[in-house]
C-alpha cells in the first residue's frame, strides 16, 4: 500500500496488519543480534583502547607519546570514514574471517569496526575528567597502574561511560539499518527491499515504530542505569 495512491491514514492502519509483522519479527531479531553482538565488541574493545589512549597520554600514568599518538592519528583516520564507506571497506575482512562478505555475521564487523573509535574517545573524554588529585592520591597510597585504574578512573567516569554507551548502541542500530542494503538483513533490509524498492509503505511505518521502541528501551535503561549511580554516590 503506497502513499501515492493512499491516504496517510489508510496507510498507517495497514502498518498494524498481521500480515505486515509476519515479516517485521524476524527482521527485528536479526536486528537485536547485530546490535547485541557488535555493542559487545565496541564495549569491550572501546573501553580498553580508551584507557590505553587516556594512560599513555602526555599526563598519563604511563605516558608512551609515539604509541599515543599514532594511536589517536587512527583513530581520528577511522572516526573520518562514513558508515558506508566503512561497511564497504570491512567487507573483505569479513569474506576472511566467515567465508563471505554478506548475511548477519558478516555485518557485525562493520559495525564494530565503525562504532569502536567513537567509544573509544568517549571513554578517553570521560576518563580526563577525573581530577588529577584523586590519581595522585591513589598513587600516594601505593596503588600500581593496574589498580588505580580499576579502583579509581573506572569507578568514577562510570555514569558517564555507561551514557556515552548508550549513544554507541543507538548508532548500532542505525548502521544495522543501512547495513540492510548490503546483504546484512533485519528492520534495514525490510525497509528498503519493501518499503522503499516496492512501495509498501506500511512495512515502511512498521520498520519506523520497532526502531523508535528499541532506541527508547535502550536510551531509558542507560539514563536509568546512569541516575542510579549518581544517586547512590549522592550525586542527586
């Protein structure tokens, strides 16, 4: 049903029909695969490769200033790449490592890849916002690097770190949505393939409501995570 023949109205109805999620449900699976599996690699590469970046610094507690800054140059290299031009660019890395560049799997490299630098100067920001004295306090007590970073950087720049998490989810889930038209499946495929290639409409309202669910579900757990936190330190 399009817009062009249609009422917006009669449309919109038509978004609701069992027939129109009989195809929406197993899109949007695929969809929470691809962000849950690529959030947790972003999560976990990011947040290493951001404390790395904030203790080699200049300031840092092991300042490393060639490895620093080649580091920052390739991460502002990648951070410059759009989504595409990325997705494109992993393809042949992810016809290495599954055997083809298409299909669920394969996307998620493309994800991550992309979404990585960008948590990865979050975690950096939150992290320099630490007062030194604190560190230094840290220091004075006998704390290694390890510990100081695990007791005290980590810790504090949490509500932070979880909010800045939250934002790299929600752009998880808008390239799953472009990554659609390279074979990736989920809301992104469906969207294209019928609502915008076919002129079903319907299934295009359908892909808009189950993308603003999920990214108010995940935008409200990080808030809420994030406030109750501050809230248990008093902070609120």
């Amino acid at each position: 049903m399009s817009l062009l023949n249609n009422s917006f109205w009669e449309v919109f109805k038509a978004s609701f029909s069992p027939d129109v999620w009989k195809g929406i449900w197993p899109a949007t699976l695929d969809t929470l695969y691809m962000t849950l599996i690529a959030s947790a690699i972003t999560l976990l590469s990011g947040l290493l490769l951001g404390i790395v970046m904030t203790i080699t610094a200049k300031d840092g507690l092991h300042p490393v200033l060639p490895f620093n800054a080649s580091m920052g140059w390739l991460i502002n290299c990648l951070r410059s790449l759009p989504q595409m031009i990325m997705i494109i660019l992993m393809i042949p890395v992810a016809r290495l490592v599954f055997g083809r560049s298409y299909g669920i799997n394969s996307c998620i490299i493309a994800l991550a890849a992309s979404c990585i630098p960008m948590y990865a100067r979050i975690v950096q920001s939150s992290l320099l916002e630490i007062a030194k004295g604190k560190v230094e306090a840290a220091k004075s007590m006998g704390s290694n690097n390890m510990q100081t970073i695990v007791r005290v950087l980590l810790p504090e720049t949490l509500p932070s770190l979880i909010r800045g998490f939250t934002v790299v989810v929600i752009a998880v889930i808008s390239m799953t949505a472009l990554a659609g038209n390279f074979g990736a499946g989920g809301i992104g495929d469906i969207a294209v393939r019928f609502g915008f290639q076919r002129f079903q409409h319907e299934v295009l309202f359908a892909c808009v409501y189950v993308l603003i669910i999920i990214v108010q579900i995940i935008q409200f757990v990080g808030d809420l995570a994030s406030k109750l936190i501050l809230k248990k330190r008093h902070l609120t």
